[in-house]
C-alpha cells in the first residue's frame, strides 16, 4: 500500500494569459466549439503548472504526457505556455478534431496519438502525466491499478502521475434529449435518448443505460457504462509501497490523487 497523504488547495493568485478575458474566449472558440463561456477555461492547466514549480523547484516548463487528452484542449493550453506535450487517446475522431485545433497553436511543442492509454508506450520519461477529466471512473479496479502501476516506470525523478478522482457519487437520474439537443455520441443519424443512472453506495459503482430511438430506423439500441468512484483510500490500497500518493482537495471540485516515486 502506498504513502497516503493529503492537503487542500488555496486561492490562486499567479497570473497566466487566459487572465485575459478576450485571450479566453478565442481559447474556448478554438479547442471546444461546444463550450460555453464561464470564465478563464483552464484552472487545471494551471494547477498543473503549479504542481510541478512545488515539487521541482524549476523555472523549467515540465514535460507533459496528456492520458484520455480528447480534442486536446489540456494539451493545447500546456503547449501554449510552453511544454512539451503528447496527448494519447482511444477515440480517432478526438485525436482528428485535437489535431485540427492545434494546428496554428504552437503545434511544434505538442504531439497526438491515437492508442488505447491502457497499453501505451510512450517510450520516454515525463514529468507530469495527468489522467483527468474524471475518467479513471470508467476502468475497473484491477485495470486502474494496473495502468498506474505501468505510468509510474515512465515518470522522471520529480516526475508525478495525477488522477482526478470524483468525491461524490452521482445522484439517481433519468434524462430525456431530444434531436438536436444533445451532442450526438452513438449515431450519425438524428435520434432521441433516454438515460438511466443506477447507483450502488454499498460498492460505489454507477451505470448509465442509454436507449437510443434513431429517427430514420425507429429502431431503439441500448448501451450501458459502468463507473467506479474509488475513494482515496481504495487507490492507496492498489499501489505498490515505493510510491506516495498525496491527496488535494480542491474547492467545489473534484479532488486530485498526485502519485509519484518515493525519495530513497
């Protein structure tokens, strides 16, 4: 069992060009055209820049492995200030859309793959991997364990593997979308969806059923994804002894698990 411990973000007070309210808007119109605007897009990114000055020490911008990256909007920001960065991804057409949003955008400095992260090499060390957006709910928990265990070999020294991980689980819902309300996840076709979430408190696991009407077939498919919302304490337990994980609680978000080697 790893290291377990914890601490709690501050106010943040350093100053970044998305301060600019019009820099922030052209950065939302280009790397999310589906986004809508609520203030300076990337906290993250700077969270994550903070992360590496604590740790390190350096001036020195960190190099970036950017796991489960979408259309890059992460990878985007952190080439923009400067980093090196790969963005890996299962989906094609994210890593199609992220290569199209970079183009122009300090493309020289970042980097896209098109691989399953749960098996991907990147064949180099990286200071700051980070698995964001919530998406380690989506693996089991050996599958979660595994793939930690697997980024830790590719962390430099100072290097650190961040998961953001949900504090709460979600409540019961059933959501009704009608065409064109919704972006189109299971059909190029115009369809109506319904969703079902489960919850399970007792193993903290969810699932989300979705029907999908199809308006040119009337034929209805149905998907299911199951979820584990893992408490801190169940990722501890997954992790081998020569790592610390410390956990940050952040305000009205949801907290981040930064992994790294333990100092000999």
């Amino acid at each position: 069992m790893a290291v377990l411990q914890a601490c709690t973000d501050g106010p943040w007070q350093q100053n970044f060009p998305w301060d600019d309210t019009e820099f922030a808007r052209r950065f939302v119109a280009v790397t999310d055209e589906h986004s809508e605007w609520w203030g300076p897009p990337e906290p993250a990114v700077i969270r994550l820049l903070v992360i590496w000055k604590d740790r390190s020490g350096e001036v020195a911008l960190p190099s970036v492995l950017d796991l489960a990256c979408g259309a890059g909007r992460h990878s985007i920001a952190l080439a923009w200030v400067g980093c090196d960065v790969i963005g890996v991804d299962i989906g094609a057409p994210a890593i199609d859309r992220a290569l199209e949003n970079a183009q122009g955008q300090n493309a020289e400095k970042i980097g896209f793959v098109h691989a399953d992260i749960a098996t991907y090499n990147p064949g180099r060390k990286f200071d700051l991997i980070p698995l964001l957006s919530e998406q380690c709910v989506n693996f089991p928990a050996v599958e979660l364990a595994d793939l930690i265990r697997h980024y830790i070999e590719y962390l430099t020294d100072d290097g650190v593997l961040i998961l953001e991980i949900p504090d709460q689980l979600p409540d019961p819902t059933v959501n009704y979308r009608k065409p064109g309300g919704h972006i189109p996840l299971f059909s190029d076709d115009r369809y109506w969806e319904l969703q079902f979430t489960e919850v399970d408190s007792s193993t903290r696991v969810s699932c989300d059923r979705y029907a999908v009407l199809t308006e040119s077939d009337d034929r209805v498919t149905v998907y299911t994804n199951w979820r584990t919302y893992y408490p801190a304490e169940w990722i501890a337990q997954m992790l081998p002894s020569n790592v610390t994980m410390t956990v940050n609680q952040r305000m009205s978000r949801p907290d981040w698990c930064l992994i790294s080697k333990t100092s000999r």
